[in-house]
C-alpha cells in the first residue's frame, strides 16, 4: 500500500523579477509525498499563479483526492487529471522517484553522473535599462553563449537600444539572442516589431501575441523575418487532435514545452511528437519550480538529446531553494553527485 501526502511551500525569490505580466516576488508551489515499505517517493506538483491552467479555486481539493485514489496507481491516474497538468508532472515525478534507488534521481545518465552537461540560456529578466545591462553583463562574464531576453515591459525603444548595444560587441556567431515577448505585442503591430528586431539576428522570439489568437499567430509565422517560438500558446491544449490542429494551424518554427503546465513527461512528449512530424523543433523550459521540479525537468530533457540551449537556469532565483546537485557553469548545467540533497520542508 502507497500512503500520500501534500504539502505547499513558498518560494521567495532573491530579487524581484518582472515579466509583462507583473513583478515576481513569490512563488507557490506543492509537493506530493509517497511512502511504501519504507522508501519515500518525492514529485513537485509546479503551479504557477496567473499562467497555469489549473489555477482554479479547488487545486487543493484535486491535491487531497489524487491523495486519497493514489493506490490506483498512474497509469490510471494520469487521463482523470488531464486538465491539471501540474499534479500530472507531480505524480510522475512522485512515482518514478518512489521506484527509484535514489529518490532524486528518476533518469540514470551520464547527465546524474556527472559526466555530461545540459547547454542553457541566461535569463534576464525586465527591469529599467542598468539593471537589464548589468544582468546581461553578468551573464556574458559567467560564460553564457545564449542569452533569453524579456521584453515587453518597459518601452520598446529602450529594449530595441539594449539589443543593439550587445549587438555592438557581441556578433550572433559569439552569442545567441532570444527574446520573449511573453504575449506583450498588439497583433496589428506584431510584425513591424518582429521587423525591426530582426535586423538585430536574434535567433527567435516567444509568443509575440497572446495565446488563442491562432490565425493571427498563423498569419505571423507565414509573414515573420524572425522564428516564432510557441510557448503559452500550448496551456490549456489537452486532447491529441487539438495539439495536431494547433500546429498545424499556426506552423510555427519553434515550440517550448513547460513540463509544469503541459502534462509532465508525458504532454510534453506529445507535443514534441506532434511537432517533429511538422519538422518543427522544440526546447524544454523550467516554469520557477524548485530545485525539485528543475532536477526532473534536466534529466528528462537530458534523456531527449535535443542540442538546442535548453531554458533551466532558474535554480538560483530563490533564497529558500532545496540545496541539489545542480550546478549552473559556463552556460550549461551540470549535476555535481558528490553534493547531497537538502530537502525539507
């Protein structure tokens, strides 16, 4: 017999960190529990406020009844909570991690033992002009070779200067620019600024419109100078027919898979099938989980080989994160198997 549990923990973020949608000081997340014959199973159920699907009043019932049924077991378990796919990436974590020899360690690979490394971007994130320039200065110092820049926020002038300014000093062979706009542009001037951000050779950009605007987005993708990515475009997408028709529909050049908001392993894997068909890649992102969600976010896009600079450098965003063996070097991460976990809640 498994038994289960649920706890909330906090996360507070070191700075505040601003997006189109706001400034970020907290982040809410869920943990689910398993114990069986004395081995603990650990999975993060990674919510997100305001963007997630399942932010709903009753997410904590949904908790208390996954809690309730878990001897049904996740082959079962899974399809009854499809439109709550953070508790979906939980449980898959939860029940791999009880399986598992080492509860942290749900994908055995050269990435856990410490021999292969996982390319990433640099995130910066919006703020006024100095405080973007000395985050991307950092984040150059720091050995990164690609760089995700948020835009949207603050005047788009300003933001265009800044690109030019590492422009400037850095050609696109020495670094890579992405940028997400987070859903910030209006559709009638979605494409002159693709315009005029594609003259700085950035590599892509995400979710230039808000979601659900398909044959906008689709007309974008046909038109743009500058690879699409979608991104928030995939919340909320849960049966196979509606992932196919939204790709085929928008063709966009790029889709970013958030295990936390599409399903786990298991929704994002059907989209990047989906994808692929399309001939469309594909890059795995982190969602400001803890250091317990990004652990099984990297192995699990470690075991996809996707050479793309994957987005999982969040881990260090918090004062409060579980103490892991990950480790941000050089742009890339890496798991270091002689540091121990710290977790408790």
């Amino acid at each position: 017999m498994i038994t289960a549990t649920y706890k909330k923990y906090i996360l507070n973020f070191k700075n505040p960190s601003g997006t189109s949608r706001g400034i970020l000081r907290t982040k809410e997340t869920w943990f689910i529990i398993l114990k069986k014959d004395g081995k603990t199973g650990i999975g993060e159920t990674g919510l997100f406020r305001g963007l997630s699907i399942d932010d709903i009043p009753n997410y904590e019932e949904k908790l208390q009844w996954i809690c309730k049924k878990i001897n049904q077991g996740l082959e079962k378990l899974l399809p009854q909570i499809v439109d709550f796919p953070s508790i979906q990436f939980g449980l898959e974590q939860a029940f791999l991690s009880l399986e598992s020899n080492d509860s942290f360690n749900l994908f055995p690979s050269e990435f856990t033992n410490g021999k292969a490394a996982i390319p990433i971007n640099g995130l910066v994130w919006m703020g006024d002009k100095s405080f973007m320039k000395t985050q991307i200065k950092e984040k150059l110092k720091t050995g990164f070779t690609c760089i995700k820049m948020k835009i949207g926020a603050i005047d788009f002038n300003t933001e265009i200067e800044l690109l030019k300014s590492i422009r400037k000093e850095f050609s696109a062979k020495e670094i890579e620019l992405r940028v997400d706009a987070n859903g910030a542009f209006k559709p009638n001037e979605a494409l002159t600024k693709l315009q005029q951000l594609s003259a700085l050779e950035l590599h892509s950009i995400e979710q230039p419109i808000k979601q659900g605007q398909w044959q906008e987005m689709a007309g974008l993708c046909e038109k743009t100078p500058l690879p699409i990515a979608l991104d928030e475009e995939l919340i909320g997408v849960f049966s196979s027919k509606e992932k196919e028709k939204c790709i085929t529909t928008i063709k966009p050049q790029y889709i970013i898979l958030k295990p936390s908001l599409v399903g786990g392993f298991a929704g994002s894997k059907e989209w990047i099938n989906i994808a692929e068909k399309q001939h469309i890649n594909n890059w795995i992102t982190s969602a400001l989980e803890s250091n317990v969600g990004l652990n099984a976010i990297a192995q699990f896009t470690y075991t996809l080989q996707n050479k793309l600079p994957q987005g999982l450098g969040t881990g260090s965003l918090f004062t409060n994160n579980f103490e892991s063996p990950l480790e941000v070097k050089s742009g890339t991460l890496q798991y270091n198997p002689t540091v121990n976990w710290n977790f408790n809640l």
